[in-house]
C-alpha cells in the first residue's frame, strides 16, 4: 500500500521473520504503537510542561527515569538521542581536547566519531583477532600504562563496549572496571546490544557511565532515542544544568527526545523489564542455532560458545553457489525471502549476521531449515 504516489507502507515485522540484528530487540509492542500514534505530532510531550524533558511529571518522564536508574542500578538517567548522544555527552563534560580516551577494537564507529567530535586522542585495546575477536579485560591495564608512559598521565576515561554488533561477543565488563578503578579511570560501559536484552547491573559490574540505545535494544522502535545513566558521582559534572536556565542539563542541550520515542519507550519498559529475565532462553535458542548452521557447514566466528543472540558466520557454501545463481550475490536475500525470512543484508553471501533475538523455538527451526535447504538445494 502506498500513502502517496512514491512512498511504500513498509510491512517486514507483519509479514516475516525479521532476522536483522539492528531492529530485533528494537520491534516494538501493539501498546508502544499505540502510544506512538498519539504523540506522533510534534513536541507532543510537551503539553504540560515543567521546564525540561526529564523532569516531566504528565507524561510521567520523570519517574520513569527513576524506575530506569533502579532497573539498570545506577544513581540517575536521563533521557539522549540515542547511545551516541549519550556518549559524546560524557566525553564533552569530563575531557578536554587532547586528553586521552582509551576503547576497545570492536567499537561502534560512533564510539570513535564521539571521540573525534570531542578532539580527545583515541588509545585502542585491540582484539585477539580472527576467529574470536575476543577483548581481553586486563589489555585495558596495558593501554592506560602505555597512555602514561606516552603522555604522562592516566586516560580520561575508559569506553567499552559490552556486546559488539559484530560478532555479538560479551566482555565480561566488571573485569574491565575493576582494572579501570585500579588505575582510577572513569568507566563508560556501552550497553548498545545488552541493556534491554539481558540484565544489566551498574552497580556490580562497577560502572560509573551507562549508555544505552533504546530503538535498537528497548522495544523504543523507529524513533531516536538513548539513555544515559551515571552514578551519584558524576550527576554534577555530567547534568550540570545551563548557568542561565537552571533546568536545562547542558549536555543534551536542555531537552533531548522531544516526542513520540519517549512514549514508546515509556510504553515497551514494563515488557521490556520482563523479557530481561529470560535471557537464558535467547542464549539457549542462539546456541541451537549455531549448531544447525555448523553442521551445514556454515561457520560462527566470535567467541565459542555464543552468549548472546547475534551472531556472525562465514560460509564458503553459501559463497560458492552465489558464482552459479542466477541472481548471482543476491540469491541469498531472495531465497530467504521466499522462506519468509528477512533482515541479511541483500549482497551478502560469505559473510553475515542476524539475530534470533524475541523468536519463537518454532521460528528458530524455521530458519534453520531454510539456511540449511538453500544450502542442499543449491549447493
Ligand atoms: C547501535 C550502536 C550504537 C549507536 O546507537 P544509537 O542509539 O543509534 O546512537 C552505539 N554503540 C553500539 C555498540 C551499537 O551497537
């Protein structure tokens, strides 16, 4: 169906089985797109309004902020555009250009773009390489001693990445915060692809920032929206208010996600602090699969055996029968979707991802049969 003359509805979450890692965990529910469809109009939240976003009573921002520190064991949160916001917004209060920030070699590129914005030098703990990919915690002891030795002082601040989107390996964080603390440098952990998948406890893994992105991880759908979470420590540094508007947090520019994103979030949280609690399944389903496609010969590289649902896999099978198709590298996307499966990328043959992430044991087989029939029936 089309809305105007050139603009398709778009139907992939009805329709399929939408294995795409970047919007599995961020599908929203029948009762977010209800709220969604009444605040779709601009500056929706605003209707009665305190001064800032994140202090809202009506809608309730502010208290569901409250329930979100709780949920995520940190001190306060406040609404971002999205995980980079949120990121860039700590490196802007606590360095200055110049200083050194040290992160991990599977980062997001905003990670590093954050970093560029904010003129700091970028130090990497690099990856054991192929085939894990794997970081090791204590390599961040090794950086911080090599950030001294270069510069005469500790890093700024420490950025990890908990689940990487491209291999989906967990880092175990509290290792890295607790090497962070013995060098007494402030710890950013990057819950992108953990917060809202599984649970995630500030305070135990010994995090004194959280970042969050809520369209890929909370149900939040198509809008943009991100959290931040400090602890007690940095709420005068990191939400300091404007010297003129003593309401308006500095580093969000006042108010962040002014409209419908804050009230699908709002609306997925009470599932979203369910589905956190079965975590185990979406490992267990995540591992089933792995074993299907590894019998098909179809490879996972990343850390063994997976931990979360994402998942990369190289398949010298699927590569070769791509030479003989007729529709050449796009036979996979096409022989997927004739199997009613979405969400790998169109081109793709050798390598890919895709998540199993809120599936069904029954969708899980589905799309395991279907790697594993296009593989016998073409290869
Ligand atoms: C997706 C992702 C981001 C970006 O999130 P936004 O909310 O879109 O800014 C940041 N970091 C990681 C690890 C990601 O996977």
């Amino acid at each position: 169906m089309k809305v105007t003359e050139n603009l398709e509805l778009r139907d992939r979450e009805e329709d399929c089985i939408n294995i795409n890692p970047l919007q599995a965990a961020g599908r929203t529910y029948p009762e977010t797109r209800m709220a969604v469809d009444s605040y779709v109009d601009g500056y929706s939240v605003c209707d009665w309004c305190a001064g800032a976003l994140c202090k809202m009573e009506k809608p309730p921002v502010k208290s569901f902020l409250e329930e979100v520190s709780a949920f995520l064991n940190m001190d306060q949160t406040i609404l971002t555009n999205g995980c980079r916001e949120a990121k860039y917004s700590v490196l802007h209060a606590i360095t200055n250009p110049g200083d050194a920030v040290v992160i991990d070699g599977n980062k997001h590129y905003t990670t590093y773009v954050a970093c560029e914005r904010a003129r700091v030098k970028i130090y990497e703990v690099a990856s054991n390489g192929s085939p894990e990919y794997k970081i090791n915690p204590e390599d961040y002891g090794k950086v911080f001693e090599q950030v001294k030795k270069e510069t005469g002082k500790m890093p700024k601040l420490a950025i990890l990445t908990h689940v990487d989107g491209s291999y989906g390996n967990v880092v175990d964080a509290k290792k890295v915060a607790d090497v962070c603390k013995q060098h007494n440098v402030p710890f950013l952990l990057n819950t992108a692809y953990s917060s809202g998948r599984m649970p995630v406890d500030g305070k135990k893994i010994g995090a004194d920032f959280i970042t969050a992105s809520c369209h890929k991880g909370w149900a939040a759908g198509g809008g943009n929206i991100g959290l931040l979470s400090v602890t007690e420590k940095w709420v005068k540094d990191v939400f300091a208010p404007s010297a003129k508007y003593g309401v308006k947090p500095l580093e969000i520019i006042g108010c962040s996600t002014r409209g419908s994103a804050t009230l699908a979030l709002m609306a997925s949280f009470p599932r979203v602090r369910e589905r956190v609690k079965h975590w185990d399944k979406e490992v267990e389903n995540s591992r089933w699969i792995v074993k299907q496609l590894e019998e098909a010969g179809i490879r996972k590289l990343g850390v063994k055996p997976s931990e979360h649902d994402l998942n990369f896999f190289e398949s010298d099978i699927l590569y070769k029968i791509s030479e003989k198709h007729k529709k050449k590298n796009f036979y996979l996307y096409y022989e997927l979707k004739d199997r009613g499966i979405v969400g790998i990328k169109a081109g793709l043959t050798k390598n890919f991802k895709f998540s199993t992430y809120g599936k069904t044991r029954e969708q899980v087989e589905h799309i395991a049969w279907a790697f594993k029939d296009i593989a016998e029936k073409f290869g």
